[in-house]
C-alpha cells in the first residue's frame, strides 16, 4: 500500500470498506443462502457423512420389546453413515484501479461501480456451484415426476405439478417435506401468470392457491405450504428444484483466510424489506497491493467454498419436466 498522504477515495479500497460491502452486494443474489448451513473448514479436504438408508428401511431396525420385571432390555446398533470427501475450490479474479480514482472524489462512482460488477458476478459464480453440486448431490425425480404439460401449454397444471412434487418428498422413514421451490424465470413467470388468471373466485384464490407477491422473486402459495422462488441462472428451462429447509440436506463449507478476510464480526443487508445482520459466511477474501510500475491499485477477490449433499431425499431435482 502506498505511503504518504492518503487519496480522497483511499477509505473505500480498504478492507473495512470493501469487504462488508461485497457481502452486502453478493446477499441478496444468493439464491440458496438462507438455505443451508454455513460451516468454517478447519482443512482444504473435507470428510463428511451422508445417509445412505431411511429410519424405516435400516437393516438393523427393531421395535421395543415388552418389559416384565426380570426381562433384559435388547440392545440395538445403528448403522454407520457413509464417510465422503470434499475439497474447498477457490475461485477469483482481480481489477486495476488507476490512481485517479483514488486521487478525485468523483472517482468514488469508479470504485463503487467496480465492485457492484464484482460482486454480482462472484454472486452469480457462487450460486452456479452450490446449484451444481444439488443437481449433482440430490434425488433425481425424473422417473416420478409426471407433469400434465409443460407450463407454457395452455393445458399444464402448475398447481398439481406442484402438489406432486410435494408428495414425492414425503418417504417413510424421512422426515423431509417441501418447504422451497426453486424455478427458471421462465417457469416462475408461466406460474404465476396461470396463478392470477385461474378461473376460481378469489377468495379461493387468496386462501388455497395464493397470490403472487408483486416485485420479489418469491411467492408464497398456502396449498403446497411451499414458498417458490425465481432463479435467473444455475437451473435450465423447465427445471425445478425442491428443499426442505428446514432439514437441511446440504452444507456449505467456507474458508475465509485470517490474512485476507474478516473472521467476526456481521454486515447489514435486507431481508424482506426489513434491515438486518448477517456473520461473514460465504468464504470471500480479498487483498490489495499497489503495482509499483504503473501505480495502479491492485483489488483481489476470491471465495473457497465446497458445497456438499449429506442428506439426498431432502433435496429434489427435476430437469427440463415443466
């Protein structure tokens, strides 16, 4: 970092500035990050286990036996889960940032629109690979799922599709049931243009099938119990993924660097209209330095993440039904 007097915009390249800053810019396009847990890695590879048989199905299952006064209690052993194995993948770029947008207070227009850019696009990549490892890690329902129609024909359905998709995640010996939705854009706008032009009166419409929620990427729709929400990438047209987010079937692990990262602490972002504070989870780092040659200032930024299922029934993936 240069020495001497600092420039009008030099607080704005600093890491108190920008890394709560990203954060609050990547948040709000992260599709999946209310979704699943978030945990510090303590090493590069990961080692995790994963469920490979229901309550109702284990070999090893055993109901109580009767007890009488001198009677033993029978002992019962539970399978072992399935050891598996990730690694943390870092992913980043870096930017030049001339002189002058530190030395000009209109530069601050520079800066601030360099890492709106940056964080969309770390968001949009972040997203991509969470979204690849649940259609590479969750249940496949492409033998089950059925629709009527796609939901661009005047004959589809969307609203018993969706009930079918909420069955499907109702196994025995699973406590898994559909919480979220997750559509292309495309499909979430043929939902909810069937939604608001159904034929039904509309205090069925408000009470059983739900009105879509004007200006967000989410709707709410009270007979699946289900919220749906819009995805602009990281899902193909037609596809659709289901979650039970409240039995979390996948976990996030992160890696924020002690060097180049803020490791407590929270940033403000808004979550329903409403101001609120998150801890630093997503794994992102940066660093700055100064190009002696060109007297450029040097921004990296980079997130190292592993994504992993250890719960597949909790997590549905359809492609190209809808």
């Amino acid at each position: 970092m240069p020495s001497g007097p600092s420039g009008a915009n030099e607080k704005f390249l600093t890491p108190e500035f920008v890394i709560p800053r990203v954060y609050e810019i990547m948040n709000p396009l992260l599709s999946f990050v209310d979704m699943f847990p978030k945990v510090k890695s303590t090493a590069r590879v990961i080692a995790y286990k994963q469920e490979s048989t229901s309550d109702a199905n284990d070999a090893n299952k055993q109901l109580p036996r009767r007890l009488t006064t001198r009677s033993q209690f029978t002992y019962v052993t539970i399978n072992q889960m399935e050891i598996k194995s990730a690694v943390l993948n870092k992913k980043g770029f870096a930017i030049a940032i001339d002189q002058d947008a530190l030395d000009f207070t209109e530069g601050v227009d520079e800066i601030e629109r360099a890492l709106r850019k940056l964080g969309y696009w770390l968001a949009q990549d972040y997203d991509n690979q969470v979204s690849s490892a649940i259609t590479a890690g969750g249940t496949s329902i492409t033998s089950e799922f059925s629709p009527n129609a796609v939901w661009s024909d005047q004959n589809a359905t969307p609203i018993a599709d969706l009930e079918e998709l909420e069955d499907i995640m109702i196994r025995e010996g699973y406590p898994y049931r559909l919480t979220d939705v997750f559509l292309y854009k495309d499909n979430f706008k043929e939902l909810k243009k069937y939604l608001t032009s159904a034929d039904i009166s509309e205090s069925k419409q408000k009470e059983i099938y739900g009105v879509p929620t004007v200006g967000l990427d989410k709707m709410t729709i009270p007979v699946i119990g289900a919220t749906v929400h819009r995805l602009l990438s990281g899902i193909s047209d037609g596809g659709i993924i289901g979650i039970d987010r409240n039995n979390p079937g996948m976990t996030i692990y992160y890696n924020q660097s002690p060097r180049y990262s803020t490791m407590t602490g929270a940033y403000e972002t808004r979550a329903d209209g409403n101001r609120v504070r998150k801890p630093y989870s997503f794994g992102f780092n940066f660093n700055r330095y100064t190009d002696q040659e060109t007297h450029e200032e040097i921004l990296q930024f980079w997130y190292d993440i592993a994504p992993v299922v250890h719960e597949p029934y909790a997590i549905l993936v359809g492609t190209g039904e809808i």
